[in-house]
C-alpha cells in the first residue's frame, strides 16, 4: 500500500514538473505587452473558430452537396448505359448521344472494344476522385476510368460495356462537384481581415490610456512633473488616473509641508545659532569656550545635512547637464582635499536629469571617497537608455553586512567613523534618495583599488 501511495506521488510530481516546464515555455515564448495580449485574445478565439467551421464544412457540408451531385452525375450515366444496352443499333446510339447532350449535358461516344487505360495516381486532397468512384461502383458495377486530376473543367469517365465497346462520357467539373466551396473561405477570411482590423483600432484606442497612465506614473517616480495628463479612455481606466491624480497630490503636498516645516524650523535654529556665535564672540577670546564653539560648527553641520535631505526629497525640473563639467567640478574638489583624482567618460556627455540633486548625488559619494581614501577613481559611461557611473577608491571600505545599514538616515558606523568626523550620516540617504528618485539606484561593493565601489544607475 505503501509503494503504491509512493508510485502515486511521483507520477503527481512528474505530470506537476512537465505542466511548470511547459508553463515555463510558454511564458518564454507568449509576448510580454498588453497590446500583444489583447491581440491574442481576439485573434486566436477567431482562428479557432474559423478553423473548426472550415472544418465542418469541408468534412460535411462540401462532402455532402459533392456526393449528391456525384449522385446525379452517376445515375445519368446509367441511364445512358441502360439506354445503349437496350438500343445496341448505330442509329439508336446517335439518339443517346444527342439526348445525354440536350437533355443531361453530358458529351458521349461509343468506341469500339478496346482496353482502358491504367488508372491514373489519386490526388491526396480531392474529395471528387473518391467519392465518383464510389458511385460508379455502386451503381453501375462495370470496369471504368476516370480522370479528375488537375484544374480541367471537364471530368472524362470511361466505361467498359459488356459487348467490349467503351462508353466515352464527358462532364463538367461542377456538375458533380461543389467548385464555388472556395467562395465561402474567401468570404470568411476577408471578414476575419475587416473585423481583425476593427479590433486593432479598437484595441489601441482602449490601450494608449494605460500606456499614458504608465508613463504619467514613471515619469512621477523620476521627479519629472507631468502637466498634461489627464485620465481618459474607459470608466475603469478613468477611475485609475483620477486615483493616481489624487495620490500624486497628496505626496506632493505631503512633501511641501514637510520641507516648509524643516525650512522654518530651520530659520529658527539659525537665528539662536546666530545669537551663540554673537555672544562667544563678545565673550573674546577664551580658551574654556572652545569646546563650545565647536558644538555650535557641530550643530550648524547638523542644521545644513537636514535642509541638504529635505530638499533631496524636493521637486526638481529635469534639464541637461553636461558630465564634463561635473567631472570638472568633482576633481576641483578633490584638488581642495588634496586627493589623487582620475576620471573618463563614455557616451553622450549631455544627459537629461535634475542637475542640481544629479550633482549632489554623486558629490555625496565622491565626498565620501575624499574623506577615508587617497585614490579615487569615477567613471561615466553613457548608453541609450541607462548611465551608470563607479566611484572607487582605497579606502578601509565598509563591511559587507553594514552596505545596505549606512543608506539608512542618521546611520554611522562606530568603528570608521565618528560624529566628528563623519556629519549627520546623511550623505547616503540623501544619494540613493535621488537616484530612485529618478527611477534609478545606488549600490555598494569591493572596488579594484581595494575599497569601495559605489555604482549609479539611473534611466536616461
């Protein structure tokens, strides 16, 4: 019993593996966008049912009118033979001939004895061949021949008479056989074609709403604004952008309350910095007042990394910014901080970003390298549809399992780095802040020259 539960199972977990690999396949192999989908929802129910309808009509319909035609066609021909049979005078056969020529449309001659032909090969596809054989044999039941091959309009049937002659018959094509089938096929397709061609017009009225609301809501996850977009198309689609519409109000009013907030808070704590800094220099000189000096520059860095992450977070038209002139501007900087600088680009120099948040992005990492290493190299490479640019450096690095903490605002690490040395922990979070907030992101790794990679990748 046990075998049998277990034999049962693994056939389950065969016929389970062979549907996921055929899932599989046909995920691979079915296109991926929601115009193509929707083509093949239309496209191929219509095929199918065309093809079942052929189908039918061929196997039965075209099967059916051709017999009977066959039929008719047979039973005229022998009735010409009981005629011949009956009346074997020459003068008599001259009557059958030009009776099956105004009476029934059908050209005959009578030879005298002789053999038939051998029979010629059968068509694989024609219906006409099998189907006039097979009345013939029922019911005339006499040696015959006959030649339905290729496109002749004429179908010649030989008979052989029991004195020996040979009945010589001549028929059109489509006295016994439906020829005007294609018709029907012709019609069909053509049909198929029109409404095909109704649906795609359709189909593309119904899917350029999505498409707009998907860009509308990609270009919103790039910081871009998005003037012109209104909801439009059908009342499920409407309902979709008038819900986008309204969270994307929400979050941009959410953001200005936020940065007005920090902005204000932010007039405040300087004017009481302003006045500590007036009262110690008043104080003059007095070495018990360093250490208070130095936690009013402590808070006034502090005060510049909170305004520097809210307005990471601000809304910024995209414009162009040439990579030159930032790499121009970071190796400025690392002349001040006394760094080994090395930089290159490749690609379009002009990109399309928010310059002002696409600078402090990679000035955040560039920085981050000018404080713990010597070396440090950047690198721009510029394609289509993506920029990606490497900081490295030779510096300690960080700690594989701390790489994804320090992104995270107000995070320091204790063993590298201190409050003194390192600001708010800011730097970071506000650099992976603005790079997903173009669609893009900020990773961390081991660099070549010994210590960190930070790799950007952003869409262009």
């Amino acid at each position: 019993m046990a075998s049998f539960d277990s034999l049962r199972r693994e056939r389950s977990n065969s016929a389970d593996s062979a549907w996921k690999r055929i899932a599989r396949w046909l995920r691979r192999r079915l296109p991926m966008g929601l115009y193509a989908r929707s083509l093949l929802i239309v496209v191929i129910p219509m095929v199918l049912l065309q093809s079942v309808v052929a189908f039918v009509f061929m196997e039965r319909h075209w099967q059916l009118v051709t017999q009977r035609l066959s039929a008719a066609v047979t039973n005229d021909i022998a009735a010409i033979v009981d005629l011949i049979t009956t009346f074997p005078q020459d003068g008599d056969i001259d009557q059958v001939v030009r009776i099956a020529r105004d009476e029934l449309d059908l050209n005959i001659a009578v030879e005298p004895g002789g053999e038939l032909p051998p029979p010629r090969p059968k068509p694989f596809f024609e219906i006409l061949d099998q189907i006039l054989s097979e009345e013939i044999s029922n019911q005339i039941r006499r040696p015959f021949w006959i030649d339905t091959v290729g496109n002749s309009k004429i179908v010649e049937i030989r008979i052989k008479l029991d004195d020996g002659r040979i009945l010589r018959v001549y028929a059109r094509r489509n006295q016994a056989y439906a020829s005007n089938t294609h018709i029907f096929l012709v019609w069909m397709v053509g049909a198929s074609l029109v409404l095909l061609a109704i649906a795609i017009l359709f189909l593309r009225g119904q899917i350029r709403p999505i498409l707009s609301l998907a860009n509308a809501a990609e270009s919103f996850g790039k910081g871009q604004k998005i003037d012109d977009f209104a909801p439009r198309g059908a009342d499920e689609i409407r309902r979709a952008g008038l819900a986008f519409i309204l969270m994307r109000e929400r979050i941009e009013r959410q953001i200005e309350q936020r940065t007005a907030m920090l902005t204000g808070v932010s007039h405040d704590l300087r004017t009481i910095l302003t006045r500590f800094k007036l009262q110690l220099a008043l104080a003059g000189d007095n070495p018990d007042l360093d250490s208070l000096n130095q936690d009013v520059e402590d808070m006034q860095n502090m005060l510049e990394g909170y305004l520097a992450f809210a307005r990471g977070e601000a809304e910024e038209d995209v414009g162009q910014l040439k990579l030159s002139d930032l790499m121009a501007r970071l190796a400025a900087e690392a002349e001040l901080y006394g760094k080994t600088l090395t930089t290159s680009i490749e690609g379009e120099d002009n990109i399309r970003v928010p310059p002002n948040a696409f600078t402090r992005l990679v000035a955040n990492l560039a920085s981050n390298a000018y404080r713990y290493a010597e070396t440090v190299r950047i690198e721009a490479r510029h394609t289509p549809k993506w920029l990606t640019i490497t900081v490295d450096d030779d510096g300690p690095g960080i700690p594989e399992h701390a790489r994804e903490e320090v992104f995270k605002p107000f995070f320091r690490l204790d063993e590298a780095r201190n409050l003194d040395s390192s600001g708010t922990g800011l730097g970071l979070a506000i650099a992976r802040d603005i790079a997903r907030s173009h669609g893009g992101n900020v990773i961390l790794g081991d660099s070549p020259l010994g210590g960190l990679r930070a790799t950007v990748r952003v869409p262009t």
